[in-house]
C-alpha cells in the first residue's frame, strides 16, 4: 500500500439477509492527513461502509484497511490509533463525562485530558451530570470529545452533526479544524447530510449511491469542473437527440434544455454557441445543489424531470 493512504477500501462488498445489498464492490484510498466526506441519499451504503472500514463488520467480499492492516482482526495497539463517533452512539448513561474520561484514559495512551477540559468548557458540557441526564445533543457532543481526546491518527465520524444546533455545528467544525494541526496530524472521514459544513472543512468528496462511490474528487475539481449549463432554442421545442459532450443529468421542457455538465473547458459548448438561434448559459453550482441534480429521482408526475445518463460509472480512487 502507498505509504500516504491511511484508508483503504478494494472491491468492499457487504449484503444483509434478505438479499439486500448495502455495499458493492467500492473502492476508495483516503490520504494522510485529509478531511474525506462522504455524502448520499439515505439507505446508500455510508453507514456501512464506516462500520467495515472500522472492522465492526466483516465484508463479503474485497478489504478494507487502515494503516494497511484490517482492523476486524488487528492488535489492540493499532486499534488505539483509530476513533469512531457512530450515528447512534449509546454512552453509560449512568457515568458522567468526568468518568468516561477516566476510564478513556487509562485505555488510550495518547489521552489528552487537557484537551478533553477544553471542549468541555468549550462546548459548555457538565462534567458531574449523568450522561443520561444530558440532552441528545449534549450526548452526542460528549461521544465526539471522547473521540477527539484519544488525539487520534484517523477519526471515522458517522453524521457528527446529527441533532446539533447550528452554533454546535461550527463549534464541532472548528474542532475538527484544529485536529489537523496536530503534530502527528488527524485523517479525517465522515459522512453526513449537512452538505453545507462538509464544504467547510473537506478536500476530498466522494458520493455513494446503492452502494458505490459513483465519483470521488476534491472538493475544488467539484465545484470548477460541475456547472449547469442552459439552452434556450427558437421554436418551441429541444431539437430531437440533442446534448452537450460531459452532460452527467439532462431535462427539456419546451424550447429550453439544462443540464449538468462536467465542463472542463468552455469550448465544449462551441458548436451550441454556434447553432443559429440559441442562448447560452453558464451557472456555478455549490456542492449541495450538485449532489440534488445528480441523484434527485424522477417521479411519475413528473416525466419531465431529471434524465439519468451515468451517475454509476467507475469509481474514481483518489
């Protein structure tokens, strides 16, 4: 394995009873040092994934690894190096934060209780309370500091953001900032649906769909390579069998056709420029609106809507 990918993922296939398929045949390689999301509709494979790469599952088929070893199986000392925030993760309620401090401390040998104080008084969270006397968001605050204060070299986070208000939020992004700066440095990769703060802090950006990643770029490629692009014809309708080269999703209604392309040079839309009669529009797009028009499906009221062209295509590895 390339001594700068810490995460690693090869042909990694998971199915459940009843024949359902969570994970198919992905394939991903996160970097050292990176901030890697992960983003898709519910029901897309994330949460697994997290699980395999944690080695809290057992995949079908392909590996998945972390510092080139399988953590299904991996000693107790490499396992110290690595933290997991679950969706649903379920602390002691009957221990205070104080306690599960302690207690952390004495598995993790890079513990950092200073820094465990920090967020605490950083995030406003009660140290003597019962964990079961918190609210969820304090709750979920509390299984983050847990994590962040094991100063670990990968940090996996399942929707870290889940049930936070919006000052919670930035507060967790700040944190998750700092984490990089360690001296060792922090791998970071997390999957949520707050596609907003994933811009903030993320390099890299991946979408699953049934499965597999169906493209994976860094965040700057996404946003100046991924544009909308509108044709408004003369008459009343699109020209029968008309696109535009890089067209990803397309719709026509009337004489106007917009898409989203991966547009990598202007010159692609030369030969529409150069169709008598047509207008030519260029948008930029944030992150959110693109992964809306790459997986918004059709419904049946609506048989004008997005037009799927190739959303699953090959996966591509960082």
């Amino acid at each position: 394995m390339n001594a700068s990918i810490v995460i690693e993922a090869r042909n990694l296939t998971k199915a459940f009873r009843g024949g359902i398929v969570a994970v198919s045949g992905l394939d991903l390689a996160v970097p050292r040092g990176s901030v890697y999301g992960l983003i898709g509709r519910n029901g897309a494979g994330k949460t697994t994934t997290l699980r395999l790469l944690m080695g809290l599952l057992r995949p079908d088929q392909g590996e998945a690894k972390v510092f080139g070893a399988s953590l299904w199986n991996a000693p107790h000392k490499l396992r110290q190096r690595v933290a997991y925030v679950s969706q649903s993760q379920q602390l002691p309620g009957w221990m205070t934060l104080d306690e599960l401090s302690r207690s952390n401390a004495s598995f993790y040998p890079r513990w950092d209780p200073d820094l465990a104080r920090v967020l605490a008084r950083r995030w406003e969270l009660p140290l003597k309370r019962p964990i079961a006397h918190l609210s969820g968001g304090e709750q979920r605050q509390s299984s983050i500091l847990l994590a962040l204060a094991t100063r670990p070299e990968v940090l996996f986070l399942d929707e870290p953001a889940a049930g936070l208000d919006p000052i919670a939020r930035r507060e967790l992004l700040a944190s998750l900032v700092d984490s990089l700066s360690w001296q060792d440095g922090c791998t970071i990769m997390f999957s949520t649906h707050y596609i907003g703060d994933l811009e903030r802090i993320a390099e890299h950006v991946a979408m699953m769909d049934r499965g597999r990643i169906t493209r994976s770029l860094r965040l700057d490629e996404w946003l100046q390579s991924t544009k909308r692009v509108q044709v408004v014809f003369d008459g009343d309708s699109v020209p029968p069998e008309f696109t535009i080269p890089g067209t990803r999703r397309s719709r026509s209604e009337g004489p106007v056709f917009t898409a989203l392309v991966e547009l990598s040079n202007e010159d692609q839309l030369n030969h529409v420029r150069a169709l008598r009669g047509t207008r030519v529009n260029i948008f930029a797009m944030n992150l959110e609106e693109i992964f809306i028009d790459l997986f918004e499906r059709p419904s049946e009221s609506e048989p004008s809507q997005w037009a799927e062209l190739s959303t699953q295509e090959n996966p591509t590895v960082l």
